[in-house]
C-alpha cells in the first residue's frame, strides 16, 4: 500500500517536472534564433551592407518579431502551448 503512495507521488512530481522542462524548452528554442541574429548583428564590420541602410535596424527588428511570433504560432497549432 505504502509502495503504491509513493509510485503515485513519484508520478506527480515527475508530470509536473515535464511541464517546467517543456516551458523551458519552448523558451529557448524562441530565444535562440534571436540571439542567433543579435550576435551577427553585434559584429563590428564596416561593410555590412544592411547596417548602412536607413531601415535596416526596423528591418531586423520586424523579421526578428515575426520570427518568433511563427514560432509560438506553430507552438500553439500542434498544441504545446
């Protein structure tokens, strides 16, 4: 009897520590392709051509919005979210 508690309890612990781990995944895998693009963007090199651009910052900005947003999109569409 005691044994069974303890397998039930054990459960709970080990759902409720799949759900952190499955929000934290989730997380990261938005977060890494942006941090992805902010570290190419933080390269001091005089001929990228896109950082002489008068839109170029907005540019990025948006694509890197939009990335994320069709991230989460996909999320929610296979129902991880």
């Amino acid at each position: 009897m005691l044994a069974s508690f303890i397998d039930f309890y054990m459960m709970l612990s080990s759902n409720a520590m799949n759900e952190v781990v499955k929000t934290l995944t989730i997380i990261s895998t938005i977060f890494i392709p942006l941090t992805f693009i902010v570290g190419v963007y933080g390269m001091n090199f005089d001929y990228m051509p896109e950082t002489h651009f008068k839109y170029g910052y907005y540019i990025v900005l948006t694509c890197m919005g939009l990335l994320a947003l069709i991230m989460l999109s996909c999320f929610r569409r296979k129902r991880w979210l």
